[in-house]
C-alpha cells in the first residue's frame, strides 16, 4: 500500500540573543526580562503582520515557518529594525 505525502514549500526564519550566555551569567533576571520585552514589543506583532508561526522556542531562539519566502525577508527585516531601540541584539537567518 502506498501512502500520499503531503509535501508543501516553506521558508525557515531562526533566530536567537547575540551573547546570550554572557548576559545570562552578568544579570539572568535582567535578561530574561529583556527578552519577554523585545517578543512582547517587536517579534510577536511582526509574526502576525508576516503570517509566521513558531515551530519551536529555546532559551535563547526560535525556529519560525512561513509559507513564503518574501513574509520571511519582510519580517526578518523588520524584526531586526526594530531590535535597534532594544537592550538585545538577534542573530536572524533565513532558510528556504
């Protein structure tokens, strides 16, 4: 019996905290703070506007699905401007 395979296209956004050891180990309140603040502020509302969904949170990063290349750059893009108001810098790579 042969099963069907659902295959679909995706474009992968990873991102996580530049120095995020050394910060944790400086100030983990501090830190942890910093990075509810920066989802809360700057990467859950461009999600949204970018139809992103979280595959997977560590401690540090996440692992984001798009169903198109251009919402991943788009929100890549503003999730990095927006992170030059903020107290963490993020390393955002993209794969697709």
């Amino acid at each position: 019996m042969v099963v069907p395979v659902n295959r679909r296209r995706a474009a992968i956004m990873a991102a996580d905290v530049v120095g995020y050891s050394r910060l944790m180990e400086a100030d983990e309140a501090a830190t942890l703070a910093a990075i509810k603040d920066l989802r809360c502020a700057v990467i859950d509302p461009q999600l949204v506007e970018h139809h992103g969904r979280i595959v997977k949170l560590m401690g540090d990063g996440a692992i984001v699905e798009f169903g198109s290349v251009v919402d991943a750059v788009a929100c890549a893009v503003a999730v990095q401007k927006g992170c030059e108001d903020q107290v963490l810098a993020l390393d955002v790579r993209g794969h697709g």
